[in-house]
C-alpha cells in the first residue's frame, strides 16, 4: 500500500486574470477549485494512475470537511485527523497572457501536542513491511520540525520505504534518519547540502554525499531543464519537451507521485525517471494544481529522453 502523510493541507484556489497588475481591480476570467497540500496532491495523481492509497494529514474546520470531502469524491481513501484549528486556503493567480502567476499561501492552523500524538499513533498501527510512505510539505504552527524524522523512524523499524519531500529544518533532520528517497529541488537541495548548485553537473558528487549517509535515491526536479536521479546504480539526467506552462503548482508532487506509482509496481528508478518526469510535466500543462490522465501521462513519457551521466 501507499501511503501519503499531509501535516499542512490547503484548499487551493486558483483565479485567472487577463493580465496581473498592481494598485488596480483585476477581474477574473475563471475560477477553480483543488484539495492540496504537497501529500495530497501526490494522493490525487497516484488515483488519477490508478495507484490505491491511503491520505493521512490534518485537517480542520469547515475548510478541511470540504477537503475531506472532496477527496472522497475523487475515489480517494482517506484517515484523516481532525483538529480544532481551520485548514489554511492557499490562492494562485495565473496571468493568462503571458503564464506568469503568484501564489498566496496561508501559514496553516495551530496544530497541539495531543493532535500531533494522535497521529503518530495512527500511523504506528498502519505501518508496515514494504510500504511506501510519503511524507510531503511544510509544518502546520505547532508541530516541531523533527516531525518527519521520528516517521521516517517508525517506517525504517517496520522495513517500509519513507520518501521525503520537504524543505529547510524538517528536510535536514529528516535525512538523518535516512529516508528511502528523497525529492528536493535545486534550491532545497542547496540548502541542505551549504552550497550553491549552478549546474547539473555539480548534482553526482552532492548525490554521493547523501548515499553515504543512508539515502538510497536521490531525485532532484530542475524545474524546465527537466530531473536528476542518483542511485546505487548510477546518475541520470532527464529532459522534458518544452511546454505552454500554466500552473507549475504541483508538478512537483506528480513528479514524486509517478516515481513511487513505478517504484511499488517493481521498476528501478532509472525506468521509473522517466513515467515520474512524464506526470510532472503534464501536470505543468494543466490550469490550477489539476493531476493529469493516464492518456496524457503517457504522451509525456514518449517525449522524455534519459541520459546517463
């Protein structure tokens, strides 16, 4: 089974303009809709490819009863914990004529100490052998940031698989617990590892440092200039077909998201890179953090070339 795991879930809404301009209304063409946060959008596109999974996260108020909801509509099984506080709203504006966009995105709700036990008890009784965890996003306030590392614990005591797709403290201390795979992206990762990457080329001796810690893969989105994957087995590079962008939001997830859909079904990561960069890209291509089809999925992945390094 896969499991998601989403601490700061958003309902994210997305408005389209003409064109985004400052110290004036804009009047929106269309409005939409989407039950995100990092965990669940990876939970959205996995149903999308036909992958069950269970979405595990908080969620509160009447903004996380019309998540809950919504994910249930789509198919998705759900254990979520409630809290007192309300789920955050995290509002995208896209400027249709020339795809640039800018993103709100609330703190999320206070989250206590009891809340957050629960949780963890919830997760103990599910865990277990040769699962795939993916614990995805920022901290809701109050939830310390060695969270993800005391899951990444429980799951390497069960010999199940942690993927771990954060950013700043949660990301460090979490990789010192070893988490099967890893997902940042260059900034992220540069941060993690004190230097600044220019170039792809700088990406293998960084991915060794993180194997010889215990990470076992090692993924890196390079936004437009496609991913980079490292393994026991060696380095790639992957690149996209150059695409109309309209909302990069979420792509990331569908990035990880194809990664474990291959990686539970028996792949190696090498023939999983390309399905994982195939669902990126094609949710790049779609408006709002909307998952794609199978049907387009595919199109992606016949387009995308590997190269090793």
């Amino acid at each position: 089974m896969i499991y998601t795991v989403t601490l700061n879930p958003a309902l994210d809404k997305e408005y389209k303009v003409p064109q985004i301009v400052f110290d004036d209304i804009m009047r929106m063409n269309s409005m939409r809709i989407d039950f995100g946060g990092k965990g669940f959008n990876v939970s959205r596109m996995l149903k999308s490819l036909g992958a069950e999974n269970i979405a595990l996260g908080f969620v509160g108020g009447h903004t996380g009863d019309v998540i809950t909801a919504g994910l249930e509509s789509l198919g998705i099984t759900v254990d979520l914990s409630h809290i007192q506080g309300e789920t955050r709203t995290n509002i995208s504006i896209v400027d249709q004529a020339e795809h640039h966009y800018v993103k709100l995105n609330e703190s999320g709700p206070d989250v206590s100490a009891p809340e957050v036990d629960a949780l963890l008890r919830k997760i103990d009784a599910l865990v277990k052998a040769d699962d795939f965890w993916v614990l995805a996003g920022s901290l809701p306030n109050g939830v310390a940031d060695d969270i993800y590392a005391h899951i990444i614990h429980k799951i390497n005591q069960a010999d199940a698989h942690a993927v771990l797709d954060t950013s700043g403290l949660p990301l460090q201390i979490g990789v010192a617990q070893k988490p099967f795979l890893i997902k940042p992206n260059v900034h992220e990762l540069s941060a993690l590892m004190g230097v600044e990457v220019q170039e792809a080329s700088a990406l293998p001796a960084l991915a060794a440092e993180l194997h010889a810690q215990g990470i076992a893969i090692v993924l890196v989105s390079l936004g437009e200039k496609g991913a980079f994957l490292s393994d026991a087995q060696g380095c790639w590079v992957g690149q996209t077909p150059k695409i109309a962008a309209q909302n990069p939001i979420g792509a990331g997830d569908a990035m990880v998201a194809g990664m474990v859909w291959r990686l539970a079904g028996g792949d190696a990561p090498q023939a999983a890179l390309p399905w994982a960069m195939a669902c990126g890209t094609a949710a790049a291509s779609l408006p709002g953090t909307g998952m794609p089809s199978p049907a387009l999925v595919k199109e992606f992945y016949e387009a995308i070339t590997i190269e090793e390094l």
